[in-house]
C-alpha cells in the first residue's frame, strides 16, 4: 500500500460481496415465491377451529358441573338415607321374624354390605369427577403394565 499517492489505493480482494449479494438474491426469491397468503389463511382458520373446540369442551364441562354431578351428589344421599332407614328397621324389627335360625337377617347384612359398597362407588366417581371432568370427554386412559 502506497500512502503518498492521491487518490489512496487499497489492496482489496475480489468475490467476497459479489457471492454474498446473490446469495442474499437467492433467499429473497425463495421469500418471494412462498405461499404466505395461503398459509396466513390457514393458520387463521385452524385457530378459529380451535378456538369453537375450546368453547364446546368448555360448554360439556359446565353442562356436566351443572347436571351430572349435583344428580350424582343426589343419589349417594339417597342411598345413605336407604341405609340409615334400612338400620332404623333392623333395631325396631321384632326379634321372632328375624330368629337365630333364620337366613333373613344374613340376606339383609349381605344387602345391606352390597348397598354400602355401591354407595362407596358412587362417592368415589363423583368425587373422581369432580377432579377430573375431562374424563368423561376423553374417556378412561389406559394403565399401562
């Protein structure tokens, strides 16, 4: 480099810029050429489809919030009045229809086991429900060995 000359001179080295302009060019025609109207439309309307997906399941919970768990809350009260009214029979029932010898009594206890368990598994529904309402969307997921 000669620095008395007039203009300056600088060594410089040819190709640098000239490749990077056109690789430049060529990713701006690719920009160009891609379908992003297509696409914009697209993801507009899978987000309208989730969006109508997110209300409908939204509206299922509620529905099952307002009918299914105050209907099952319903019926276990019935099944513990049954018992309770079942127990109050037992100890006001005269004790020669329900004798030693008699199989009335072991029905009525094995009844009565049957009616507690169902009422158990009722309560354990509903309160499974309460936590998982998605449950009756999705349905039961396997356990895996």
């Amino acid at each position: 480099m000669d620095v008395s000359r007039d203009p300056l001179e600088l060594p410089v080295m040819a190709g640098g810029f000239a490749n990077i302009e056109a690789k430049l060019s060529s990713i701006l025609t690719k920009v160009d050429n891609m379908p992003l109207n297509a696409i914009g439309t697209e993801v507009k309307d899978a987000l309208a489809s989730l969006n109508q997906t997110l209300k409908d399941a939204d509206a299922l919970v509620k529905n099952v919030d307002a009918k299914l768990l105050p209907e099952g809350t319903k019926t276990l009260q019935d099944m513990r009045n049954a018992i309770v009214s079942a127990d109050r029979v037992l100890k006001n029932t005269d004790a020669t229809l329900f004798g030693k010898e008699s199989p009335a009594p072991q029905d009525l206890r094995d009844t009565l086991q049957e009616v507690t368990r169902a009422a158990r598994s009722v309560r354990i529904l509903v309160d499974y429900l309460e936590r998982h309402p998605e449950m009756l969307i999705r349905g039961k997921t396997e356990e895996k060995p």
